[in-house]
C-alpha cells in the first residue's frame, strides 16, 4: 500500500511507471474531476480508469476485497471516506470472486486505517485486503477515480 496527495507526487514513493500514470496532465486532479463518469481508457495504454460516484457506509456494512491480478489506485474527487487495510496478504481458496479479480473475504485483519479527502489517493497491490467507502460520520455521496493496473506492470 502505498497512500499520497496528487499535488506531491514526488513524494509518494511511487514506481517509475505508477508515477508516469498519475503524473500524466490527463490524470491530474481537475482533469480527473471534469472527466465524465464511466471507464476511459487512452490509446495504447494497458491500465483503466473507471470515474463515477459511489455511497459509503458504516464500516459494520461494508466488505473487504482484494485482487490477485491488478493494482488499485483509488483517488478521492469529492467528498470523504475511510478505507480500512490488511497488511498482511489473506488470500484463501474459499473467498468468493464476485467479479473477475474481485475477491471477498473475511479473513482480514485490519490494522491500517486511512481517510482519503479530495487529491488523496491510495495504491493496493495484489493480495492487499482494503475495505473502501466506510463512511466518515454519516454516509455520503463520493466521487472516485479508480485505476486497474496490470499485475504485469509492477515489476517485483
């Protein structure tokens, strides 16, 4: 896991070619912003994005995924919310892929938590539990870009 803000990038830690996809002018934050909701995916590029709005809830509501194949980078436009992180990976042969690369479980020990306000951004590589959109205070109405980048991509 890696966690930043979009305006110091350099800091971040980021890999070379993580760092290249946020530090594109078209994945700044108010191009992000003004972009449509839906998927958008440039020209040749091997990683998505997908932008759109999304309800957070308490935390008790709230499932915690993982994903074997891609990286997340899940940037806050609008509003807030808490993500609640594994540090050690939990895959089990009885977690549920509810979509392709999109695995449930209950296994989780969540010892990070972070909240992620507008130009806030985290990464989660494969295998790392994050259970996103926990409400801080009351639910909310948020606005989320999350990127999928390829496992291929990451080096290591």
């Amino acid at each position: 896991m890696i966690i930043g803000q979009l305006k110091a990038l350099p800091v971040a830690g980021l890999s070379a070619y993580l760092r290249e996809i946020l530090g594109d002018p078209r994945c700044h934050f108010e191009a992000l912003r003004a972009r449509e909701d839906g998927r958008w995916q440039p020209e040749g590029a091997d990683w998505y994005c997908t932008i759109g709005p999304a309800t957070t809830q308490p935390v008790s509501l709230r499932h915690t995924e993982y994903h074997r194949q891609w990286a997340d980078i899940q940037v806050m436009l609008e509003g807030a919310e808490i993500i609640h992180v594994g540090t050690l990976p939990v895959p089990d042969p009885a977690d549920e892929e509810r979509k392709p690369d999109l695995f449930i479980t209950a296994n989780a020990r969540h010892n990070v938590c972070i909240t992620l306000d507008p130009g806030d951004f985290a990464v989660f590589f494969p295998g790392e539990p994050h259970q996103a959109l926990c409400a801080v205070g009351e639910p909310q109405t948020v606005r989320k870009a999350v990127f999928k980048v390829p496992l291929s991509k990451l080096g290591g």
